[in-house]
C-alpha cells in the first residue's frame, strides 16, 4: 500500500515526550531551529524521527506525561508540504483502471499499465499500481498520508483521473465514486478495511501488483499494435470478470464480494446521505473526459455521482492541428461541450497543448488568446501541458521523419510568458508542465519547474501572473478591513458570468464565487428561472469543520457574503431561484444559508 512503517511509541516514549516539550514550550521556533533540536536530541543514537514521527507521538501523548492538552497549532508547526491544504482544501487524487480509450492522438502516451495518457513512473500513477487500481485503497491511503503529514482530513476534493471517463462502464462508474465514499467514512470513523479489501483482490483481480506483471508495451515508431488492442488482449480475463460479476449480481445469481465492480444508484446515493455530515466530507468531484463524449444525458449522469467539476481536453482550438494529431473531434464540439457544461453548473477545467505536430510558437499565441477572447471557451481553470516525447507515443514517426521538433526552452519560455500575461483574473492554472518524469521523455522540456521560471521572469519585467493560483492569499493573516469585494463580469456561449472575488490591495485572493446568469433556455427543467452559483471557494489554509482561527481567510465569512451578494444580483436580474451546483459534503452548509435540496442541485428562492 505503500504506508511508511509506524514508529513504535512506547519504545521511544520518553525520548518523544521530552522532544515534544521543547517543541510545545518553544512556539517561536523556526523549522530550521526544530530540525537542530531533532539532530541534538538523536545525535548518537540509532534512530531517525521524521516529522510525521513527531505528529503521530503529539496526537497521542498530548495533555499526558507533562505536555498541556492537544493544540492543533502545535501539528500545524509540525506540518508537511503545508502548500497541500493551503488552497483550503486537502486534494484526493485517484486513477481508473487501465481500459480502452475512445481516443487515437498521436502525442498520447502508450503505457498499458495505465489507463490511457498516463505514465506508470507519474507519482500518482505508482500509487494508483500499488493499491490495485482500487478506489478504496487508493483514497485511504491518500488519507492516511494526508492526515500523518498533520493535515486536516474533514473536506477533500476528490479528483478521478484516468483515460476517458465517460468510456467507462456505467456499471463501474457507480461503483468506483461509491467505493471512494466508502473510504472516506471509514476513515473519519476509524475504521481500516484495507486489509480485507486487499485479500479479497489478491484472489481474484489481475489488477493487483503481484499478479499485473505484464511486460507488452506499445512501440510508438513502429505501432504494430494500438494501446486499445494490446489493453484488451492483456487485461482479457480482468475486463470478462468484471463484466460476468456485474450481470450476475444485477441478475441476482450471486451474492457480491468486496472485490466486486458493482454498485446500484441507490447504494450510491445513500452513501452520498451518509456524506452531508460525515466526519471526512467530499467537499468536491472532479472526473476527465473528452469534448465528443459531453452529451445532456452524460452530464446528467455524472451529475448523479457528485461530480461538480469537469476537466476536458481542449488541447487545441484549431482544427488542422487536431485533425493532424488524430483527436478524432473537431473545435465545434469543443464549443459545445463547454456551452453545455456551463449550462449545468459545472466548473470547467480544460487542458490546452502547446509545441503539438502543426502548430508553432506564434500558432499557439494565438490560439491561447483565443482560448479567452472567445466567449464560447473562456475556461474556469487550466492545465497547460507542453507536448513532449514519449517512445510508446505515434508522435515518435513524426519526430523521426523530422515533421515535428520540441521546442527549445527559450521558445517555450515565449509561449508560456505570452500565455500567463494572457490569462485573466478569472482563470486558475492549475498546473504547468506535466509531472513526466525525465527519463521517460525522448526529447523536449524536462524542467518541472518551468512555472516557477515563467513567473521568475514575468516578475522581473514587472508583469507578474494574474491567474488566481498566483494569487491565492495562503498562510496570509487578514481581516474583513484588509478586503474589498471586486465583481468581474464577462459573457459566455450561453450567459452572463460574474467572478466575485474577495480581494487585497495588491489583488491577493482570500476568496471568490462563480455566478452564472443564463440567457438561454435551461437544458433541464429543473433550473427553469434559476441563476446558478457554479463555485464558491475561500482560500487560505485549511481549516478543520468548525475550527476557529483569527485572522485566517477561511474564519471571516467570506463565503457567506460571496453567496448573499450573488442573491442581490440574480435578484436584481429578474431570476426567482438561485440555484447552486453543491457538492454532497457541502449540501449542510448551503442548507443552512436558506438553500433547499432539489433533485441534482439545491435552491433558494429570490422573491
């Protein structure tokens, strides 16, 4: 599973409790100055605590053995990669099973150990391997490093990555995001499963590590055989199981196993009940797919599993490009897709592609700004993926007849610098540069701080980021006095968008809200009349439910304000219902700010 081995407390105990004191008596104390205090209190012996050592030994010996009471203050000072909750969430990411892919781009990667696009060296992708693929194991694993590293573990954004999501069976869809809530209510109950669920696949997946040792691979040069056909063929007896199971189970022949793919809507949704106060809430469920598979009844289905964001692949917005890279789609159903995804509320995270076979520094300028000056795209968030080279790819034949070249880094600094300075306020990137590891690029761009470099040179000439992760207000103590409320209006395919932010003087964020105001008929009949809050987010870190904290963005009722001067717009607009895209660990919370369920978003009346 991949769990660091557990220190034994007792044995260490007065070693720990002494560290600890001076830890908790000594609030002043610089990281650096705690490491120093580490190296004098091990020096000469045959032991090494790290800081999830330290965390793990507070939470069990506070208010004993001469330490005060528990102080989350004192596992904050404690705390691991701080910058993973400090946009005020704790991110789950989870990967589907390796499966065919409707799609046949060239630049894709090939790797049939993973589902289609990724990589079996990506971190992630090492998790997802190591746990089976399994949803379960995955998010409790996730959770456990989560809460060890001193983070909280009471709202998590869960985010499902692998291939084309909507390709999936519907049967394994239910039962993949069920599975996860399961994770997530035994951890916040305590309860550790993982061992039953992992002696269950041992016996019957191929998924599982000591089984899936598969050795095919896909040659991009001479691509004899195409991921699909080599996934199938290998993977034959695991995608029969998982079929014959669920007909057998749906037909009532078998009782289900642990192991089993298969879940109903109704287990689904009462595990979605079971979320609204659970202990460890998804606050957020995000799932990939491609523009040519968002249909009404696709976005109504995953609706139905808690989905409230969307990543798509843009990749490009023009359509030689695609046509050349065998997308298999055209720019117009990018538009659509976007238009309809808007149209029910989701947030919209696009990935766009620069240096692909048939484009050009200058080509992809233009179409970046596109991106934003079209009202049919003008994503909410952005990841920007330079192509790079990966031998199980086809782009290998272009590479070799010499029809495509990486760009040099000078080149893809330009990109990149014109395309941050292009990126409007509204607009969070993500991610820039994927984590590829180096060996498995061919050619190209191997710097994995390639961000880091742009936003170095744009604050150099003074012209820094305006994108909303270069903004985020973190760790930052404010208060409402330090705020102004800033509206930035713009209009899409099918509405008038609002982006509310709360704002410092130098345009830091601590918060905003998303209001869409349709001007087109709903595609449900659900939000006839209704305006829609597609997001509200409060930055800064992350805060456990009900923790108060001074001075902290996530303490000021940010998100209460945000919401109530959304009301007075729509309101002011003509609309009778305000309807808000919830996810199923924030339903209470909306509920108590005059929000009423209805059957896939909630609403509060205007009039």
């Amino acid at each position: 599973m991949g769990y660091k081995a557990q220190i034994d407390l007792n044995l260490y105990h007065d070693l720990l409790v002494r560290i600890l004191r001076d830890i908790v008596r000594q609030p002043s104390l610089s990281r650096r100055q705690i490491n120093l205090l580490l190296q004098s209190s091990l020096k000469g012996r045959d032991v090494c605590f790290g800081y999830d050592d330290l965390i793990l030994a507070y939470r069990t010996f506070a208010g004993s053995d001469g330490l005060p009471p528990f102080d989350p203050a004192v596992v904050e000072r404690l705390r691991l990669k701080p910058v993973r909750t400090s946009s005020g969430v704790a991110t789950v990411t989870v990967l589907t099973k390796p499966f065919p892919c409707p799609g046949e781009c060239i630049f894709c990667p090939n790797d049939v150990r993973m589902p289609k696009s990724y990589l079996s060296k990506e971190p992630g992708a090492q998790r997802a391997e190591q746990n089976s693929f399994d949803p379960y194991l995955q998010t409790y694993s996730r959770l456990t490093t989560i809460y060890n590293t001193g983070h909280p573990t009471d709202k998590i954004e869960i985010i499902i990555l692998g291939g084309t999501w909507s390709f999936y069976p519907e049967t394994y869809q239910i039962w993949f995001v069920k599975r996860i809530f399961d994770a997530l209510h035994d951890f916040g109950s305590g309860v550790d499963r993982t061992g039953e669920v992992l002696d269950a696949l041992r016996s019957t997946s191929q998924l599982c590590p000591e089984h899936n040792v598969t050795h095919v691979s896909v040659d991009g040069l001479h691509f004899e055989r195409t991921y699909n056909q080599v996934v199938q063929s290998v993977y034959r007896q695991e995608m029969a199981r998982s079929r014959e199971q669920a007909a057998a189970i749906a037909a009532g022949e078998r009782l289900r196993t642990i192991a089993d793919e298969y879940a109903t809507w109704d287990e689904l949704e009462a595990a979605h009940r079971d979320n609204e106060q659970a202990a460890c809430r998804c606050v957020g469920l995000v799932v990939e797919t491609r523009p040519d598979h968002i249909s009404v009844d696709e976005m109504l289905r995953i609706r139905r599993l808690g989905c409230t964001k969307v990543q798509i692949g843009f990749q490009s917005l023009n359509d030689e490009v695609l046509r050349l890279n065998k997308r298999g789609h055209t720019v117009a159903a990018t538009r659509r897709a976007v238009k309809l995804l808007r149209q029910a509320g989701f947030k919209i995270h696009a990935h766009w592609m620069p240096n692909l076979y048939g484009s050009s520094p200058a080509a992809d300028v233009a179409d970046y700004q596109r991106m934003f000056d079209d009202p049919d795209f003008r994503p909410d968030e952005l990841k920007v993926y330079p192509c790079s080279l990966i031998e199980s790819a086809e782009l290998m034949q272009r590479y070799q007849d010499g029809s495509w070249q990486p760009y040099t880094q000078a080149q893809l600094m330009d990109v990149l610098c014109a395309c941050f300075l292009h990126t409007p306020e509204y607009c969070r990137l993500t991610r820039v540069i994927r984590d590829i590891p180096g060996t498995d690029i061919v050619v190209g761009n191997k710097a994995t701080n390639f961000r880091q470099m742009v936003e170095d040179r744009l604050a150099k000439h003074g012209t820094p980021s305006r994108d909303i992760r270069a903004r985020e207000i973190r760790q930052r103590t404010v208060t409402l006095d330090d705020l102004q409320l800033d509206e930035l209006w713009y209009e899409s395919s099918c509405s008038d968008e609002v982006f509310l932010q709360y704002i410092t003087a130098d345009r830091a964020i601590a918060g905003f809200l998303r209001l869409s105001l349709p001007n087109q008929p709903p595609i449900i009949q659900e939000l006839e009349g209704a305006a829609m809050i597609r997001e509200v987010h409060v930055y800064g870190q992350a805060l456990e439910l009900g923790e108060s904290a001074p001075g902290r963005s996530q303490h000021l009722g940010l998100g209460t304000r945000l919401i109530e001067r959304a009301a007075e717009i729509a309101a002011g607009r003509g609309y009778e219902r305000l309807a808000v895209i919830s996810a199923v660990g924030t339903r209470a919370y909306y509920r108590k700010r005059g929000f009423a369920d209805g059957a896939l978003y909630q609403f509060r009346a205007l009039r």
